[in-house]
C-alpha cells in the first residue's frame, strides 16, 4: 500500500522534489538551483533543457534518501512558476528556445501599443487581467514573431507551448515518445489566453494575439489523474495533482473558504484571497484568476495581488552590492538601527505589479542623507516587502468588501522575526505562519492525494492546518500612517522612469 504522496516544486530560483507523508510531514526532500540568464536589460531566461535535468537528478536524489520504490508513493503532483513561457518542438522534446520568465519584461512596447490603442483593461472581462508584460499571451507572440521559422512551425503543429508544468508533465509521461499536453485552470488563467466563465481558450483573444491554437494544451482540472511518471525512479506513479505555485500554497494553506488568505514570501510576493465560485472583477488593480479546480466540483476563484520583487531584492543586496554574504545576515543587519532613517527602497526593477502596474517604473531609494547608512538600506528594504503587502491588502479589502481579521503566510521570509513583525505592524493585523513550512509543495501534494484518494476531502485537509507562530501589532497608530504615506511618496517617485 502506497504511504506516501510526491510534490514535484519548480520554482524561479530552483526545483525540489518533496515526499510527503499522509499527515503531511516531509520524509525526504531534494533541490537543486538552476541558472538565471539576462541577455540583456529587461530580459530573463532559463534554459528549460536545465529544468528537466534538475527536475530529473531531484526525483531520484530524494527517492533514494528515503530509500523509496516507485510503488510507495500513491500519486505526485505538480506546482511551478507561472507564467514563464516554453515553446518546444513537438517532434523531438527540444526546446525551441529559452523559457522566457515571468519577470521578462521584452514585450513592454508590445503593451504599450495595446493599452493606448484599446486601453489597459480590454481583456479583464474575460481573463481577469490587465494588459502587463507579466502573462504568457504576449510571451508567445513575441517568440513566434521574433525567432526565425518558429510561426511556420508553430502553425503547422510542430511547436507547442506551456507553462513550466505542462513542459514537465510532457516530459516525465514520455516527451516525444506519448507525453501528455496538458495544463490546469490555475495555470491556463495566467496565460491572459483562457476565459474565466468558460475555462477555455478564448478564441478572439487568440485571434487577436495571432496564437495558433494547435500550439496550446488541453485545460484540465488541477485534481485528476493526467497520466503516469516514465522516469524509472517513479515507474508507473501518477500525476495527478497541477497548481500554480501560488494557489499551490493557498491550497497548502487550506484556504478554502471565501474571505481567506494567504500571502508567499518568495523571489516576488504574492497574496490570494479565496473569493468563492464567482470570480470578482477587481476595480483597484488586482488580478481575478483561478484559485483551484478539484476534479469535476466548480472552479473557485481567488483576487490576486503580484509583487514582482521581495526576496529578489534581498539577493539583489547581496549579489550585486556585497552589503551582505548570506541572505540570511540581512535581519541581522538591519537590527542594528533602530528605525529605517527615513529611507525607503522601491524595488521596481521590471516595473511595479499589483496593484499599480506600471511598467515604465524603475527602482528608487528615497530619502537619503548624510546619516543613512547600510544597515538602514538593510531595513528599507524589508520593509519594502511589507509596504506592498499593505499596497495589495488594501486594494483586495475594497474590491472583496471583506476585512481581513487575519493574514496567513509562509515562503522563505517568513523566518525573519523583524519582516513579520513590522508586517503585522503596518497592516494592523496579526500575521500567522503555519506549523508546516512547505506550503507550495503541500498544496501540490494535496491536489494529487485528492484526485487518487488518499486525502478523503477538504475538511480533511483543513483540519491538518494548525498555527505554528504569530505576530500581533504594536506600533502606535500614527506613527505606522506617516510611516506608510512615504512610502507612497517614495512609489510615486518611481513612475515613469522610461519614457513611453
């Protein structure tokens, strides 16, 4: 009998491979980084040919750790960053390309040219998104369009596209020899390519972009069985579990009830809020997406805000200032002063996401003089995190009319004790981290157990969720608004860096 279920997390920065067991433990677990390519400013590439090796060695390497046959694990599932664009040849599994990442800004005159001539929001009825550089639609066009001979193959049906999790599910069920083409809905609706009422592919949005429908996978739900692993570490096993990396970890969260919350500390920030099998148009610069899909149960959907740089920005000091050696010396760092000195670090380094989208934004530090010193520039950009995480909080409690009583969180900063508390602090909410910490790769683990059985249902998995540690606010009223509105100050100072 099969004790344990697999979670499959290709991320930004790297992939891992996590074995769960039925209470939702880690038994054993792999990771390796992959390489970040920047041919040039704005552009950011991986190499999908590294992906599927990482993703390969990461299997086996956690397998056998635990010294596990393919027979013990019941089922395995996917999550992995969403929108990060891969074109492939159908014919031999080669990439056609270099994934061009979310982060990728190279189609920001492609969207300057649609938002002046129909406006930013001409496609938010139907995909809940506004028109950025961030989604996968433009992605594609722009690669058809740019590389040589690749629109004639796309046309004829010998290039197909996907997101990270349909590039490794077509890999792991046998690639070019029987792989499956498919993606889910929480993956589909950050294509700008997929109606939010019908969980298709919109056909006028695809006529619009010149997007052969041939090149795309089939929509499925995020829990059901998609087909069976090649790889001779997992021989057999099923995948049965696709999420986004963000309603991965909403699922991980058990977040399944309308008004919950939860917000992932990564390379960017990201916070989804539960709004029910209706999706919400947002008014106040959010995106409207897919929260998740359970086999043939409805969709529910989730307000998303999208902030492109958070833990990104911690790398960036340490990688490209040398202010730090470790990511971890940053807390340390910064708790050396007592206060930011009035110094605030807008992080827009590929323009601002939720819920300003401005792409012609560029990063900036504010507030500089003569008494400002690293350790200040340490805490301002922290703090960063936790000023757009008030940014998207306050547009998602107008667009939903819901308050939230509470924020919970999880993702790689959540274990630096200052970020949490000045997060509690300037949201005037108390902040949450679960017990478990593997929240995305939960979610995934989670979404594959239902689809085979081994998680009964959703109360099961709400009931495995308990608080580990929290954070209460205690910064006085006053101080936390002057605090926040020069940080509005600082964000309008970094608009419009590029001129149009």
């Amino acid at each position: 009998m099969a004790n344990y279920v697999g979670a499959l997390d290709q991320g930004t920065t790297s992939t891992r491979f996590i074995v769960f067991d039925r209470g939702g433990k880690t038994l054993a677990s792999a990771q390796k980084e992959h390489q970040q390519i920047y041919p040039q400013p704005g552009w950011v590439e991986h190499n999908p040919a590294e992906i599927w090796q990482r993703t390969q060695e990461v299997i086996t390497a956690a397998m056998a750790q635990a010294n596990l046959k393919p027979a013990d694990l019941a089922a395995v599932g996917i999550t992995n960053q969403r929108e990060t664009t891969v074109l492939w040849n159908r014919r031999t599994g080669q990439p056609a390309c270099n994934a061009v990442v979310w982060q990728d800004t190279r189609v920001a005159a492609d969207v300057a040219k649609l938002t002046r001539e129909r406006g930013q929001d001409v496609f938010r009825a139907q995909t809940g998104l506004p028109l950025a550089t961030y989604f996968s639609g433009l992605k594609i066009r722009w690669l058809i369009e740019n590389i040589t001979g690749l629109r004639r193959q796309a046309e004829a049906g010998e290039i197909l596209f996907g997101n990270i999790d349909t590039f490794l599910v077509w890999q792991l069920t046998g690639g070019a020899t029987g792989g499956v083409h498919v993606t889910d809905v929480t993956n589909a609706s950050r294509t700008q390519l997929m109606n939010l009422k019908t969980l298709a592919w919109d056909e006028d949005i695809l006529k619009e972009f010149a997007i052969p429908a041939e090149m795309l996978p089939r929509i499925c739900s995020s829990s059901e069985l998609y087909g069976e692993i090649g790889l001779p570490a997992l021989a057999g096993t099923p995948i049965a579990g696709i999420l986004g990396d963000q309603q991965a970890a909403l699922v991980g969260q058990a977040c399944f009830t309308p008004g919950e919350a939860k917000n992932t500390y990564g390379t960017g920030c990201f916070l989804l809020m539960n709004t029910g099998e209706a999706p919400i148009p947002s008014r106040h610069g959010l995106l409207t997406t897919v929260a998740y899909r359970f086999g043939k149960q409805p969709a529910n959907y989730a307000l998303e805000g999208s902030v492109a740089i958070s833990g990104a920005l911690v790398q960036w000091m340490r990688d490209n200032l040398g202010l730090i050696k470790t990511s971890q010396e940053i807390e340390v760092l910064a708790r050396t002063v007592e206060d930011n000195g009035d110094v605030y670090f807008v992080p827009a380094f590929s323009g601002l996401y939720a819920p300003y989208w401005k792409d012609s934004a560029r990063g900036v530090i504010a507030g500089l003089t003569r008494y400002a010193g690293k350790a200040h520039l340490a805490r301002a950009a922290l703090e960063a995190t936790a000023f757009q995480t008030r940014d998207v909080t306050g547009a998602m409690e107008q667009d939903s009319g819901i308050a939230l009583n509470q924020l919970r969180v999880d993702g790689g900063m959540v274990e630096n004790d200052l970020l949490m508390q000045f997060q509690s602090d300037i949201l005037d909410r108390p902040v949450v981290r679960s017990q478990a910490k593997e929240m995305t790769a939960l979610g995934a683990a989670y979404a594959a157990g239902l689809a085979v059985g081994f998680f009964k249902d959703l109360n099961e998995l709400r009931a495995r969720w308990s608080a580990g540690k929290e954070w209460r606010p205690a910064m006085e009223a006053g101080h936390r608004e002057r605090l926040y509105r020069s940080w509005q100050k600082a964000v309008a100072r970094s608009f419009d860096w590029l001129d149009s």
